[in-house]
C-alpha cells in the first residue's frame, strides 16, 4: 500500500537498476562497470579530500570545471559537474521541458529517460529505430521537443555521426538536443566541440564507464554558458554540493591521469571486437557496438534462457523484457579473462541446448 502524500508523485514508475548481488560472486558483465581500477593518483587523491571532510565541498566545483573544461577544450562556464550523468539527465527535463516542450527519444534507449518525463509529468513521444536497431538521425529533425539521444545508444551501441547530430541541433533551434555521450570513449566522435556552434545543444558525460568511478558518481553537462547557468539554477535549488568533496577531487586525479583511461578504454574496445567476432561464430547477431557492451541475440536460444543459463554459471548479464528486444542480452565488455569465461559458458550452453 503506497502512502504517498503527494498526488504529484502517487504514480511514479521508477527506474530499475541492474542487479549489485551480494549473495555470491558473479562475473558481473550487467551494468556497463570498468573492469579496471580507479588510478594510484584518483586512490590518493581521495585519501587526501577524506581528511578535510568536516568541511563542506565547492558548491561550485571551480577546480573541477576548470579541469574538465580544459579536457574538453571548452571554457569552464560551460561546464556542470553533476552527481552521475542520471543527475543532469533530470536536471535537463526540469530546465527544458514542461506541459507544451515535450520530449523526445529512440523508443530503444536508456531506461531512464521515460522514469524522468513520467516523474515530471512531461509528454514522451518515442521514436521507432530502424528494423536494424539503429537510429535514423531525420526523425529527430524540427521536433519542437527537447530530444534526448544517446550516443552511442544504449543497450544497442550504434552510433550518429557528427554530422548527423550537427543537423539535428540545426533544424531544432528553439528546443534543447541533449546529446548523452555516456559511451563515447569507447569509439564514438563527441559531439562537445559542437556546443560552440549550436547554443541550443547540450551533451552529458559521465566517469562511471571509462573512468572507473561509477561508484563516485561524476558526470558533467557541457553546453553553452547560457544552458549551463539554467541547468545550474535547478542544481543550486535541489542540492547545491550535488559533488562531494571525494569525488571532485577524484575527478580532477582522473582528468591528469588520461593516458590511463584513454589506455583502458582501447583495451575495452579491443576486447569487445574480440569477444563480438567469437559470438558471431557461435552464430549469434551481434549489433555494432561502439559502447562497453555488446547486444547478441542468438536463433536458437530465448533472451531470457541465455540470462537464467550464464546466471546459474555465475556470470551476470543484462536481459530487458520489452517485447522489441527480449530476444537480446546486453553484455559489457569486461577484462579478456571474463570475457574468456562468458564465452566457455555461452558455448556450453549452446552444446546442451543443442543435445535437450
Ligand atoms: N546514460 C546512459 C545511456 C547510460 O547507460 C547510463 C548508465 N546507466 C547513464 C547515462 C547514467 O550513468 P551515471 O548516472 O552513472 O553517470
């Protein structure tokens, strides 16, 4: 029995996340993780930003901004250090749509993006991807919607070229494109030089995939400074040190130590090209992923059943019960040895299923 007060949220639908088991060990490949450690640098770092914890942080996070903008090759005003990209992905539907700007995204995407337009009571027109799960750019052209794309998509991994999202921003030029590069890293072009042009675009970033911090929680927003002071406004009426003290300090070790990252994230890429060309032999589709994770279906095996199936031999992996894609598993890219170990399995499975 719900005892909500509020008429406003009695019929919330909230966001399910992939499972964090405790009961036993599992090689998690579920929700997009790096495999790898946070650097030796970002494990001092916040060491040292734990001894001053009786202070509060920078509500403003300068020094982050200030590291993140030079990154990006952008000014630090146009920089929004949020708690976890979710964070700014919430924060964009508070500033940028309401009763008459609804929005508008790839009916396959992040999960999260109908939880927020039901939270906020926004309109949510879902567009259709192609019959090959990939997304064509000219249904996002004069919207009069914020649309929300990610980039890659998720859970299929395809991407837009630039050139596609350059003239999705052009042609909605009274509405906010978000642009979610959540996966960019991992073999994508960001669309974040692009915000200089188009004052109308925003693009999300987030440290929990080729940073290692999912648990730290930093993403940021990158958009023009007049976006940016909007989206600041929700954040400094919501929860003004949204980045704690850990965490911009752990952001800032990880933006000096990028040659680990930039390394990391090659051997994700390369893992991935192996282990998709493995289950293309063991006969599986596999989309084209440009993300941390493959999206594999395979002919003579239901979605569901390869989950339960790896699930009993210890491997996690992310299956979704929508009917367009409950056929397909998601599975993220981890080290070479995990991937080894999710292989042996599948093709276990696959000799059982084929004597059953
Ligand atoms: N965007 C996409 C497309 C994602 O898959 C995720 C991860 N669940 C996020 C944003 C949010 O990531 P985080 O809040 O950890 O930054």
């Amino acid at each position: 029995m719900s005892v909500f007060r509020s008429s406003r949220f009695a019929r919330l639908e909230p966001y399910v996340p992939g499972e964090q088991p405790r009961e036993r060990k599992y090689i998690k490949l579920n929700t997009n993780e790096s495999p790898y450690p946070p650097s030796p640098a970002v494990l001092e770092a916040v060491r040292v930003a734990a001894g001053a914890l009786n202070l509060y942080c920078d509500p403003t996070a300068l020094k982050l901004r200030e590291a993140a903008a030079a990154a990006y090759g952008v000014e630090p005003e146009c920089v929004l250090p949020v708690n976890g990209s979710d964070e700014i992905l919430n924060f964009a539907v508070m500033a940028f749509c309401d009763g008459r700007i609804p929005m508008a995204c790839p009916e396959i995407s992040y999960g999260f993006y109908p939880v927020l337009a039901n939270l906020h009571g926004i309109r949510l027109r879902q567009v259709p991807l192609r019959a090959d799960l990939t997304i064509d750019y000219r249904d996002y052209l004069s919207q009069n919607c914020t649309v929300f794309i990610a980039n890659p998509n998720a859970p299929t991994g395809s991407v837009l070229t630039l050139s596609e999202i350059r003239e999705i921003a052009a042609s909605n030029p009274r509405n906010v494109v978000v642009v979610d590069e959540a996966y960019v890293d991992f073999g994508a072009e960001s669309a974040i030089r692009l915000t200089k042009e188009y004052s109308n675009l925003l693009v999300t970033r987030t440290f929990s995939k080729s940073h290692s911090l999912a648990g730290g929680r930093l993403g940021f927003g990158i958009a023009d400074p007049a976006l940016i002071d909007d989206l600041t406004a929700i954040k400094d009426s919501t929860n003004p040190y949204n980045v704690n003290a850990m965490t911009q300090a752990a952001g800032i070790a990880a933006f000096k130590d990028n040659g680990y990252y930039a390394d990391n994230c090659r051997r994700v890429a390369e893992t991935r090209d192996r282990t998709a060309k493995a289950l293309k032999a063991l006969g599986f589709t596999v989309t084209d992923s440009k993300a941390n994770f493959l999206f594999v279906r395979h002919p003579n095996l239901p979605g569901g059943a390869l989950y339960e199936r790896l699930r009993e031999k210890g491997i996690l992996v992310r299956h979704f019960s929508k009917p367009a894609i409950e056929d397909f598993n998601r599975i993220t890219v981890g080290a070479d040895g995990q991937m080894e170990a999710l292989i042996g399995a599948v093709r276990e499975i696959l000799t059982q299923n084929g004597r059953e």
